[in-house]
C-alpha cells in the first residue's frame, strides 16, 4: 500500500470511530444511564407521629380526632397503614411512653393509584374513650392526658403524638322539663328540675341556654346561667316568624393546674316554638305640637320620643278638632318622629295622637294627646 492509501484508511477509521462513540452517547442519554449512587438503607417503615391530635369532651365520652400520615420518617411513602394505641394517664404531665388503654387495628385501605397517594397522603381517624367515673371522685379538678401511638407491621413507633389534656371534672344533670312561651317581649325560658350539688374546689357549675332554627344543623349559645332547680330566662335576639329550638346544656368550668377550660354535661329535652308576632309596638310617648309659620303660611310642627323595636315599620299620626273624630293625616307610615302639619286654618284649635306600627302591622295604642290652637292673624 502506497502512502496516499494509507492516509485514506486512516481517515475512513476515524470516521467509524466518531459515528461509533456518537451512538454509545445517543444511546446512553435516552437509557438514563449515569453514574450509580450510593446505595441506600431499606426504610424502617416509621410513620411520622401525628401531630394534630385534639381531644374533647361531653359527659364521659371524649372525642379524639387525628390525621394518619401516610408518609414516613424517611419521607417514603407508607406501605402498610400502622395500629394505632389509644393513650392515657392520670395528670397533667407528658407521657414518655404509651400507658394504653385500647389498640386500634389499622384502617383499611382504599385502593388508589400512586399519584393520589402522593397528592393526598391523611386519613382522618377518630376514636370515642369513655372516662371512668372513679377518676374524678379523689380529685375533681384533676385532668388526664391524652396521646395516640402508631405502630407498623413489626411493632415498632416513631413516638407518641402531641398530648392533649382533658378534664376529669363530674358534670351534674339537666333539667327535667323546659319550657318556652313567647310574649312582646320575647321568648321566656323557663325550667324545673334537680337542684344542683355544690361544686368542689376549682370548679362552678352553669346552665348554657341554647337555640337554633328547627332543622339547623347546631346551635347557638345565647348565655350560661345560675343553675337553680326553678329558672329563667329571656331570649330577645330572635327572629319573629321563625320555628326554634330550644335546650339547656350543663356545663361544668374548671380552674386548676393552670387550665381554665369547660365541660358540657346533659342536655335537657329540646322544646320548640313559634315566633309568630302578634304583640304591637310600645305605645308612642312625649308627643309635643309647637305651632309656627312662614311669612302668611301657618304650620304645627309635632314630635315625639322614638320607638326603640327592632321591627318597627313606622307611625300613624291623627287628627281631630274639638268634639270631632279623630282622622288619620298620612297616607304612608311617617319612618321618622316628627310630622309637620301644615293643612291647618286660623283661629282653630287641633288635637293630636300618634301610634306606631311594626313590619307585620301590629299598631299599638295611640300615645296620649297633643293640641295646639293656630292663633288668628
């Protein structure tokens, strides 16, 4: 081989060479290939512990609600759902280790695919302990603690969770009967029933009254009051024309270790009524008429205090000169307390009354008489 072929096989070598290492690199980008990392450990399967725990309490059942983390200590996905311990212990002070008082298998599973595991990893839970009635009776104003603890397949934990405290404080009955009448004045409350103990050191006890629209989903608190075994009491924020419920809860408030906290007890039976308005506004007072006039135009002005109803509508104003009948002056309801006359003749004495009128047309009495005579020119 000459020297000129020699150099030409070189060149198509190189050539080959090129297009060769090209492909082993095109290949390798679209394999994923890389340089391998470290190996990793196999996860323990260690749920993070909850911490959002929350307790409370209605009588002896206490209500403990809890998200279960679907992720892991190490941030891996949760691949089987843990047992979980209900924990309990006598005092204020944190558990360092589960004292159990019931075990919870784990819940079952909803098959979903990977991705929605990832996008949405808590399970809410929810566990009802009843309290022993023993706890309360050496120290009333004590209080236990609360914790859950999630176990995996090999009976190992991450830790407890956050740790609520709830008290241990008895609560007392509800009234046997309630009753509820509505008047003008408002819906009035009333109730027999037993009459309560004396509360023990730290604690009071109170009736909280409570209301709702019949077919509402809770109620409302209108006030805690005074338990006595005979009672009442005035509800004046309602509504008229509207069905409502009535009930008392007990309620027992506590102070110590620092906590100042309520427990609901009983509720009494609910009683309903309805607010149909039938019952006038207040009788209008301190009705005045002061005669005046502009150069030839003679007027009598009126006034009288304001009516203070939430549903007044607005006033009648009447008319009348001596041993004639009274005749109503506006055609639509006077919205404020004054009036102005002006359709009046010389030398002629008028006689005034007002009254008001609510959003349903209840008129109440007219208010005492005015007069004012229009003297002559």
């Amino acid at each position: 081989m000459n020297c000129a072929g020699f150099v030409t096989l070189l060149a198509s070598m190189r050539v080959q060479l090129y297009w060769l290492i090209g492909s082993l690199l095109l290949i390798a980008a679209f394999s994923g290939c890389g340089t391998p990392g470290a190996p990793q450990p196999p996860s323990l399967q260690l749920a993070r512990p909850v911490d959002d725990l929350t307790a409370s309490r209605k009588g002896n059942r206490v209500e403990l609600d809890w998200t279960l983390q679907r992720k892991n200590t190490d941030r891996t996905l949760v691949k089987h759902l843990p047992a979980i311990r209900i924990c309990r212990r006598e005092g204020t002070g944190l558990m360092s280790t589960c004292a159990v008082v019931a075990d919870v298998p784990p819940p079952k599973p909803q098959p979903q695919p990977k991705k929605k595991q990832e996008e949405d990893p808590a399970i809410r839970m929810h566990y009802v302990d009843s309290l022993p009635p023993q706890l309360g009776q050496e120290n009333p104003a004590d209080f236990v603690t609360y914790a859950v603890e999630e176990i995996n397949s090999h009976g190992r934990s991450a830790g407890l969770s956050n740790q609520v405290p709830i008290p241990v404080a008895p609560t007392i009955p509800a009234p046997d009967d309630l009753l509820a009448q509505v008047s003008g004045e408002g819906v009035g409350i009333s109730w027999t029933g037993p009459a309560p103990p004396a509360a023990p050191a730290g604690l009071s006890y109170r009736y909280r009254v409570m209301r709702k629209p019949v077919g509402a989903p809770v109620y409302v608190v209108l006030a805690d009051v005074e338990p006595t075994a005979t009672g009442s009491y005035l509800d004046k924020t309602f509504g008229w024309e509207t069905k409502y419920e009535y009930r008392i809860t007990t309620l027992t408030q506590v102070g110590s270790h620092g906590i100042n906290t309520a427990v609901e007890g009983d509720d009494s039976q609910s009683v309903e009524v309805f607010t149909r308005d039938i019952y006038p506004p207040a009788q209008p007072a301190g009705l005045q008429a002061v005669f005046s006039s502009v150069g030839q135009k003679p007027f009598i002005d009126l006034t009288w205090a304001p009516n203070l109803e939430n549903d007044l509508a607005g006033y009648n104003v009447f008319r009348r000169v001596e041993n004639a009948q009274f005749e109503k002056l506006n055609k639509e309801l006077v919205s404020g307390s004054s009036f102005r006359d002006d359709n009046v003749e010389t030398g002629r004495k008028y006689i005034y009354s007002v009254s008001a009128v609510d959003l349903r047309g209840n008129e109440s009495q007219r208010s005492a008489e005015a007069s004012e005579t229009v003297p002559d020119k």
